[in-house]
C-alpha cells in the first residue's frame, strides 16, 4: 500500500477489451457471464448481493468442482488453494486483477447514492487480461459509452412479456406471487395474512442472514409455499420462478429520504415475473393505487430514462494526517459524468472519530491514519446510530493501534452476547447483525491473534443464529399444513383422510378438523382456497363413519346418555341433539345435531334412539309426575286435581285447589298418597321431585315450553337446591319462576323449600292445638290461640328473626306484640297448672319461648324477669369475662316485647303475592299461596283487615294514589271491586274480669303506668 500522497493523475478512460451486455431482466446476462468466464482459465464475477453470489458459487461449483471456486464477500471468504475462479461481491472485488476474465452484475447500481462509488470504481479500474464484461440495464448504455470509449455495447432483448394485471386483494392474489414491500413491519404483516389465507409464505429481505434468506428462498422454490413476501432485494438478479410481482408499497427510503420509486427501479423488480420463456405479469396490492397508464407502458416496453451521472469517489486517499485523509476523500469529481458521492458509513464514522480525544491522538502517522480508515470500513449491519457505530469502530482501532490486535475478552464478550438463539424474529435479527460484524472483523487480515479460531466461532454462532430465525419465520408465516396439501392439490394427487379414535380428522397426516358425535367442525386455520378441497377431502372419510357410528349409537346404553341443563343431549360427551318443547311439557322433542352426511336408515336410526332416550330419561327422573299423568283410574275430583299437579309440575298451593281437596273421600285421599302425593298444611305436591336432578329436569323443560333458558336465574335456584340449602335469600334479578320449579316457595325476602314449610307447619300445629290445662304445653304454645317462634323453628328454616316474621307474615300469621314481663309471667302459669308437680331432673332443658332472635341457629338464652321460662334476647351471652364485665357495668335496658303470632280468620292476598302469582309457572298463570293455612283452612296476609270494620273506610283506600279501586290477581288491573290498603281499624276490646290480687293484674297496671 503507497501510503505517500500522490496527485491525482487524469483518468485514461477506455473501453478497449470491454463489453458492455445491456437488456431488461430475463435476458440471461448472468448466464452469459457465467459461461463466458467458464470459457477462459481464470476468472472473477463481481454480484450485487451476497445471496446471489452464493446461488453463481454453487452454480460454477457444480460446473468445476468447489475446490476451484472461491467465495468471497464481506463477513464470508471460503477460498480454497488454488482455485481459479471467484464469486465475489463488488465490495470484496479488488481494484486490480490478473485474472484472465472479469465481469461486474447490475452496473446500473453505479448510480445508486450509498454504494454507487463502489460500483463506478470497480467499472473505471478492474480488467480482466483477456476479456471484461459489464452487465446491467439499458439505461447504462449512453454514460458507458460515454466514458468508456471504443467500448463494445450488445443489447439482448426479454425472453418472455411481462404485461400489467392491475390491482388485486393480497387475499386474491394467484399463486407464485411475490409481494414486494419496502418496510420489515410491513412485510411481516402481508406475510402473515397470507399465512392465515393461503398456507403461508416465504421472507426475504436484505436485513436476514445470507443462510436465512437461502433457507427461505429454498421453501418458495420448493413449492411448499405458492407466494414470496420480499424487499427490492429480489429486483437483483434473483432467479425465482414468480409468475407475478405484486407491489404493496411503491415508496422506500433510500438511506437519505422516503421516495417515490422511479420508473426504471419498479421495472426491475417487475421483471422477475417470468422466467426464460414463461410469460409474468406485475400489478398493485395492498394500500398501492394502480399505476398510471404511462408507467405500465414504460415498464412493459423497459423504456427507461438514460443514467446520466455515476457516484464517484476517489481511490488515491492522503493519508499523510487525518485533515489529509478527510480532504481526499472530499476531492471532486475529475470528468464530466461523475459526482461526488455523498458521505457513505465509512467516511461519516472517519469524521466521528477525528474528533475523538482517545483515537484521534493515535492517528499520527501514515501507518495509523491508514490502519483507521481501514478500520471505518465496518459495515453498519446494524442500521444504528452513526455515533453508536463509531464507538465499535473506536474500541477496534485503539486495540489495533496499541497492541496489534482486537483485544481477546473484548472479543469474547461481544460473541458472547450474540451466542444465543431464544427470542423472536426481531430479536434474532438484531443478533445475527450483531454477530455479522464480528464475522466481518474475524475475516481481516491481522486484526485478531487467532484469527481462524474466531472465523469458526462466529460462523458457526451466524449458522445457528440464521438457522433459527428461518424456523421461527417459517413458524410463524407458513402453515405447514396447508402448504403440503396445497402441493397435493397442484399435483391433481387424491387427498387421502383419516378419522382418529378421538374424533380428530386427518387428511395427509395434517389435523383438519373434528368430529363431534354427528358434526365435523373445520379446523379454524383451514381457511383460503384450499378450504373446499380440504374439506371435501374429509367428507368423503366422514360418509363410512358416519354409517358406523349410527350403529354404534343405536346400541348404546342409557349411560352413554346425558341431558343438560342447557337442552343439549350428549353421547359420550359429544352433542347429538337439542331438545326443543313439544306440544306437553313432559314429551319435548329433539332436533338431530347432524351434518347432511348422516341421511337415510342411519339418520332415522339416530333419531329413534334419541327419543327412546329422552321418553326412558323423563319416565325416570320424573317418574311420579309421569306416573300422576298417566294414573287412567282416577276419576272426577281426583283426576281433576291430578292434572293441575301434572300442569304445575308437582306443586299446588292449597290455598288454591282447597275446595278440590274437601271434596275427595278417604279412597281418592288414598289412591293419591299411593301416586306420592302429599298433603301438607301449604301445599299439595311431589316430595320425591324436591332433589337436584328432577327439579333440574322440570326446570328445563318449563324454560322450553315458556322459552326462558335466557332469562336470569335459569339453573341457578338448582344448584342452591344441590347444595341442600333450606332457605335462601332471593335474587331480585332472577325469574321467581325458577324458586318454585326447584321446589320453594318465595316468603318475603327469602325463599323456603316447600317441604321444609310442611315442617315448619308440624311445630305450628301443636302449638296452636294446645289448651291450657289440657296436658304438657308443646314447644312454642301459648294460649291455644297464639304461639311464640322457638329455635326449632328458625333453625330448620336455616332463617333469622326478622327472616321468620317475614316468612309468618307472608304465609298469612298475624303478630301482637306482648311484654316479655307479662309473656314470662304467663308462660309461669301455664307451665305451672300444665307441667306435674314432681320437679324436673337437672339434666332436662326448660322450654324456650323465641322472643326476637336474631341468628338462624338457637343462640344462648338468658333469664329474663327471674321467669321460669327462657326469653330470648337480642344478642347472645358472650363466653369471655371481659364482655360480661362492660355488660354488668352498662345500664339496663328494657326488654324487648314477644311477638306472639296466631291465624287469620281471612285469606288475603298483597302485591308481593299478586307479583309471585303472575312469575310463577301454573299453565300460563301462577297463582299466589300467600295465606295458606293447613287442611283447608284459610290463611290470612298480615296487609288484610282483620275484621269487617268500616266499609267505608276500607273502599276509600287511604294513603293510596288510586283510591277506591281494587286490583285483579293478575298484577293490579281493575277488577271492579276496590282494595284497600289503609290501616286496620282498632278492634275493639272486650271486657275481661281481673283478680286484682292476681300477678297478671299488677303487671297491666304497671304497664298502665309506663304508657303515661
């Protein structure tokens, strides 16, 4: 290397020895090249892309042998001793040769703004002894022979047309497409729409690895998928067999600036369509408008404008300083046809480092000013920031300068953080640039002490790198799938299926879809074009399948059955039908969940099976119900009141069929009982249906008769009722139908089991039947005709105080509130003249009489009055001393007055109860039970009057918007008798002779006192 500055000298521009082979693509220019050099016995060819060098290296080592082909480029040297040709990048090129042939690709790139002056150098300088060949564009032949004098021009015309198809959908576009895209996040995306549409597509962009980009080259030239998403990296001598050339973006940015693309660079890329005789065709795709009707014109006839100018930069550098160096490399251009390039990586890095204080103090001699402009020749594979890159540049030139060599660990560590192959396609990508650099440095002369050893590691790292970014690309942008059955397709090949035992249905070794008991649902991906033929293919294994698993089906066992909540009856888990309502509630229909491929005696097969399964399934879960409605021997009454159980699913109020029930004779009682059916105090009903499984069955066959499975609360009530829960609290969102189907009964804000009801009417019933002096007082009795709410009866309800006076209220009791002095003073008495004079064993409990409970459980009780008999009170004792401390300390509070409940004379009925009554399944009206009472007798609402009173007053209706008019059972409309809500009269008090020496008459003149 002359490292003296030498002036620059005038140039002898001749084209003698050269030849200028210009034309459109599909000429076969590389071809020529390639036999022309075969043709002397040395020889190198320069190419425009490390990809294409790599297809002429092995093309030319097919020909000669790799042991006489040397593949030289940037970050890759594989040159064997002796060998006599070499596939070079114009980069690698070197400015003079004695080889005897040298040819240089695509010529026109001398005119592109980043590595134009690479191209010119090389066209002005390089010769080969005997022969030299410049193959590129038309557009060339007016500057060569412009600066190339007595250079010899052949022109070779396209092999095939190439002709405008206008603009198509990216989902429509035909197979053996390539779409051109400009940006990495735009190639991605139409990749992966073409994926979910077509199988998928192979990526190639000038960013990948040259082994990535081979990879995918080779699975679009393999046909296992039909389209191509790529940069203009493809418009470079590319030999793919693309039919058409789709543009999704007509704008680039070209180092400098975003730009439209010209004329002659869309006709590059274009021109890959067609390949030797095969005609192609280009078009627009995407968010691209179509192209105007003179650049089709252009592109179809290759009639570009002429290259006028050629990106020149001087060879002859100064590198006597830095300012020197920097001054060369600015000398302007010597002839007219060439211009100055603009800064390129390599001179922007050069000024970067002039002005730094660690590496411009070692750039002091020729030698060092020469070693660091070599060193700037770094290529920025990275893309990043001119300062960032300058900083590698840095730290590689200070250990060159100080010790001869790129420092090991640094080294070492650099490798290290490349060396590894999780991530995505981004991050593999930024690693494969970051190891590409390195590869570069391992590849120059003198610059590492074991220079071989970090060739290997940064290959081998680049390989597993590039290997791994062409798996997750084609992971994520090729359906292997698709992309093998559309190979099938194309080869008129009969697609061969499977079904496996599972379901799962195979054509050619790929899942398609899956059979669910009579239905084949298409696997989601299979979609686009190959769609129909897929599943065609799958039909045609599903017609034999279909007939054996009808056989199948017709000999399973009822177990292999089951009815959901939501209507739908599977078979082994796999949905054959829906049940829909029939013309009664107990016989609904079902519809065959079946493709058209289950027809004729399979189908009918299928269906008879079903209904005998639905028949057996509802003679079983509701057997009672069943048994009721077909209980032929019942006649008049009986039947009648049969077939109202039957229309209400096994619950009447017997409030409403009381006087159907006076009417029947111990024998109609008795044939009934042997049906199930009890007769409790509230209701007439079913016990045997109050259980998960038949209130699940009613309930879904009452929502499809009244097409409820949507309305809120649909399943809900059962699951309450499977957990064994006696009570609940109501959903005000939910149907008040549902509470009654799973067998409650709605009583204020909670709603009660109706056999838990039947219960609590067994502890009432003694109580009320009771008479003092007539034996031992039951549990809760008071006078005969009034009664007290005791634990027993809360803790069965699972219910709190104000819970049961909701519910008594509701089931038509009336509540009068007592002193708890005077109801412990009265209890004395009773117990006293009731209970035998023999004193009762320690381990006996007293009787409790509930007074305001306030847990569902019975709490502790305590002494209230020094009464013998235990009041409740509204909170229980605590166990620990300090909480019996603050109580003994607090002040005495009055205690709280006894509800003392008893039946009314009159059945009554309240909104709450017309609302219940309209909500509830009763064959299309419900009526309401509030004020039942045991047997026939009448319950009374606690809103009823309890007597005659004023009429007047009652038909005013006082404190009511609609004053005297009264409201039907079906939700307030005029009945035509008024309703009145106003408040109950006063009754009027009889007089009651007092003993006044009595206890009882002391403590009413004590209450006396106390109202005053």
């Amino acid at each position: 290397m002359n490292l003296m500055p030498t002036p620059e000298l005038p140039l002898v521009l001749t084209g003698r020895d050269v030849t200028a082979v210009l034309g459109p693509t599909n000429t076969g220019k590389t071809h020529l090249a390639i036999e022309r050099m075969l043709a002397h016995h040395t020889g190198t060819i320069g190419l425009p892309l490390r990809l294409l060098a790599r297809e002429v290296y092995s093309r030319v080592g097919e020909r000669v042998g790799l042991a006489n082909v040397a593949l030289i480029t940037g970050e890759e040297k594989i040159n064997p001793p002796g060998a006599r040709y070499a596939v070079c990048t114009v980069e690698a090129m070197p400015r003079q040769t004695d080889m005897d042939f040298v040819a240089i690709d695509e010529v026109q790139l001398a005119n592109d703004l980043e590595r134009g002056h690479i191209f010119t150098d090389r066209i002005l300088h390089l010769r080969g002894r005997q022969e030299t060949l410049l193959l590129g564009a038309a557009t060339m032949r007016g500057i060569l022979e412009k600066l190339l004098r007595g250079i010899s021009v052949v022109t070779r015309p396209r092999l095939s047309n190439l002709a405008y198809a206008g603009s198509k959908k990216i989902t429509r576009l035909p197979p053996r497409t390539a779409v051109v895209a400009f940006a990495a996040e735009e190639v991605y995306a139409i990749a992966e729409l073409i994926r979910r549409q077509n199988g998928g597509a192979a990526v190639v962009m000038g960013a990948l690895s040259p082994r990535t980009r081979n990879a995918q080259v080779d699975l679009y030239q393999s046909g296992d998928v039909d389209y191509l998403v790529a940069t203009d990296a493809i418009g470079m001598g590319l030999n793919l067999d693309v039919d058409h050339v789709a543009f999704a973006q007509d704008r680039k940015f070209d180092g400098y600036q975003f730009r439209d693309l010209s004329p002659a660079e869309i006709g590059q890329i274009a021109g890959r369509a067609g390949r030797h005789l095969r005609d192609g065709t280009f078009g627009v795709t995407g968010q691209v408008s179509g192209f105007s009707d003179e650049l089709v014109q252009r592109v179809e006839t290759h009639a570009f404008d002429s290259v006028r100018i050629l990106q020149w930069r001087t060879a002859r550098f100064d590198y006597s300083s830095l300012d020197a160096l920097k001054r060369s490399i600015d000398t302007p251009a010597p002839v007219e046809g060439l211009t100055r390039a603009l800064p390129a990586v390599d001179q922007q890095a050069l000024e970067f480092l002039s002005r730094d204080p660690v590496v411009a103090p070692l750039a002091t001699t020729p030698e060092r000013v020469a070693l660091l402009w070599d060193t700037c020749a770094l290529p920025d594979y990275r893309k990043i920031a001119p300062a960032q890159h300058a900083d590698i540049i840095a730290s590689i030139y200070t250990d060159l300068a100080e010790s001869g060599h790129v420092n090991e660990n640094y080294m070492a560590e650099e490798v290290r953080r490349a060396d590894s192959t999780d991530g995505d396609i981004d991050a593999l990508s930024r690693r494969i640039a970051q190891i590409r650099t390195w590869t570069f440095v391992s590849h120059r002369p003198g610059w590492l002490a074991d220079q071989a050893h970090w060739q290997e590691k940064t290959r081998e790292i680049e390989d597993r790198l590039s290997d791994a970014l062409h798996e997750r690309l084609t992971k994520r942008f090729v359906d292997r799938r698709t992309s093998v059955l559309m190979r099938r397709l194309r080869e008129n090949t009969m697609l061969e299926a499977e079904i496996s035992p599972a379901g799962d249905v195979v054509v050619e070794g790929h899942h398609v879809g899956r059979l669910d008991g009579f239905r084949f649902t298409t696997d989601a991906q299979v979609d686009g074009t190959d769609a129909k033929a897929i599943k065609a293919a799958a039909q045609k294994a599903l017609a034999t399948e279909f007939e054996s698993r009808a056989t199948r089906f017709d000999a399973s066992a009822n177990g292999d059955f089951a009815l959901g909540s939501d209507g739908t009856l599977r078979w082994i888990g796999a949905p054959v039908a829906s049940v829909v309502s029939g013309e009664q509630p107990l016989k609904p229909r079902a519809v065959l969940l079946a493709d058209e491929q289950l027809t004729g005696p399979a189908r009918d097969k299928v269906a008879a099976r079903v209904d005998r399964f639905l028949a057996h399934h509802i003679e079983t879960v509701l057997k009672p119900l069943v048994d009721l409605a077909n209980a032929d021997a019942l006649v008049g009454i009986t039947k009648g009141l049969a077939f109202q159980l039957v229309e209400n699913f096994g619950v009447l109020q017997r409030r409403d069929v009381a006087e159907d029930v006076r009417g029947l004779d111990q024998d109609s009682r008795a044939a009934l009982r042997r049906l199930g059916v009890r007769f409790g105090a509230y209701h007439v009903f079913l016990p045997a249906l109050l259980k998960p499984a038949p209130a699940g069955l009613l309930t879904l066959l009452w929502a499809l008769k009244e097409d409820a499975k949507d309305r809120p609360g649909y399943g809900d009530v059962v699951q309450v009722l499977s957990a064994g829960r006696t009570s609940v609290v109501t959903d005000p969102s939910f149907d008040p139908a549902f509470y009654r189907l799973a067998g409650y009964r709605i009583l204020g804000r909670r709603a009660v089991r109706i056999d838990i009801l039947e219960r609590l009417a067994d502890l009432i019933r003694p109580a009320l039947a009771w008479k003092p002096g007539t034996g031992t007082r039951p549990d809760g009795a008071y006078d005969g005709t009034r009664f007290v709410v005791t634990p027993a009866m809360m803790s069965i309800l699972g219910a709190t105080a104000d819970d049961m006076e909701e519910i008594l209220k509701s089931l038509g009791y009336r509540q009068e509130a007592i002193e708890a002095a005077i109801v412990a003073a009265k209890l004395s008495e009773l117990d006293a003249t009731s209970v035998p004079a023999a004193p009762r064993e320690s381990s006996e409990a007293p009787e409790a009489t509930l007074v305001e409970p306030v847990a569902a459980s019975a709490p502790d009780t305590v002494d209230a009055a020094n009464a013998p008999v235990e009041i409740q009170a509204t909170e229980p004792v605590t166990q620990t001393s300090e909480r019996a401390d603050i109580e003994s300390a607090a002040p005495e509070e009055a205690p709280k007055p006894v509800f003392l409940w008893r039946q009314a004379r009159f059945e009554g009925r309240n909104n709450r109860g017309n609302q219940e009554r309209r909500n509830q399944p009763h064959g299309g009206q419900v009526r309401n039970g509030q004020g039942e009472q045991r047997a026939g007798r009448p319950e009374r609402n606690s809103n009823q009057q309890n007597e005659q009173g004023d009429r007047k007053e009652r038909f005013r209706g006082k404190g009511k918007p609609g004053g005297g008019d009264r409201f039907k059972q079906d939700g307030g409309k005029p009945a035509g008798k008024p309703q009145t809500h106003a408040k109950r009269p006063e009754r009027e008090e009889r007089p009651v002779k007092i003993d006044m020496d009595s206890p009882f008459a002391k403590l009413l003149a004590l209450k006396e006192q106390m109202k005053k």
